[in-house]
C-alpha cells in the first residue's frame, strides 16, 4: 500500500540528471538508460509511476509528463511546479545515484569519509545503503531554497 503522497516517477535516458537532483529533493525516481521511453513507461504503470520523457512520441500519453526544455535549469522547475514535490519535508533522504532512501550514520564513523570542513560544519551524516556514498543532509530550509536556486537560476 502506498502511504506516500508525493509522485513516484520514472525518468527516461535523456533525464539523468533530472533524476538525480528530484531523488536529492526526495522523490522516488527510477532510471533505467538500456530501455527506451515506451518500455520505461510500461513499468512506470506497472508501478503507479509518472514518466518525465522527452520522448515527443509520448507526448501525449496517459501518465506520462514531457518534459519541454532540454536543460536541467528548466527541467527541475518544471517538475516542481506540476507536482506536490516538498524539499523541505524530504530533501537529502535519498541517494541520487541508486534511489535508495539513506541510513543515519554515526559521525564518528564519517570522520575519515569526508572532507574537514564538511565533518566540522555538519552534526548529521547518511549513508546510502547500495553505493556507501556518506550524504551530509542540509536540513535548513534556507539552504535548501539556495541550492535549489542555484540550479534553476544560474
Ligand atoms: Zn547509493
């Protein structure tokens, strides 16, 4: 049963960066670069998943949301404008690589796993279960809002 509100989506190939900054927001998102956007979409609705395409041929199909621009400072507002996406309720709680949600971490055990200045400016540390990347979550609002700005508005 899904208990989560906020979309799930399935990215095609030419999303891939998409895909990771909606996973750095949060959004459950799968990708899968050695199937085309009409296969995606299959198991997009096998798995009550929106496509984002930039397939024009799937353009107009049912659960499928195209996406115009070919460049992430208009793909990332695009998205955020059409679908209840919160950063602030879950950014930074999911790999951007493997789509797998992070583990809290102990930050001792970081210590030698990220940059000085990183271990010294941040109390909370995650680490993703499939890749061992070590996430450190801005958790200020603000933060985020900056982030976000800076992608979109460069
Ligand atoms: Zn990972």
């Amino acid at each position: 049963m899904v208990t989560d509100e906020t979309p799930r989506f399935a990215a095609d190939r030419m999303l891939m960066r998409l895909a990771r900054w909606l996973r750095l927001l949060g959004a459950d998102v799968i990708t899968d670069a050695s199937v085309g956007g009409a296969e995606l979409l299959k198991r997009a609705r096998a798995e009550g998943r929106i496509l984002l395409t930039r397939d024009k041929r799937l353009r107009a199909a049912s659960d499928a949301f195209f996406i115009e621009s070919n460049n992430l400072r208009d793909q990332l507002p695009a998205v955020l404008a059409h679908f209840a996406i919160d950063p602030g309720v879950r950014a930074f709680t999911r790999c951007s690589r493997c789509n797998l949600l992070l583990a809290g971490v102990a930050r001792e055990l970081v210590s030698l796993r990220v940059p000085p200045y990183v271990f010294a400016s941040h109390d909370r540390f995650a680490e993703c279960p499939g890749c061992g990347r070590i996430y450190w979550p801005e958790t200020h609002p603000r933060r985020i809002a900056a982030i976000l700005e800076s992608i979109t508005h460069r």
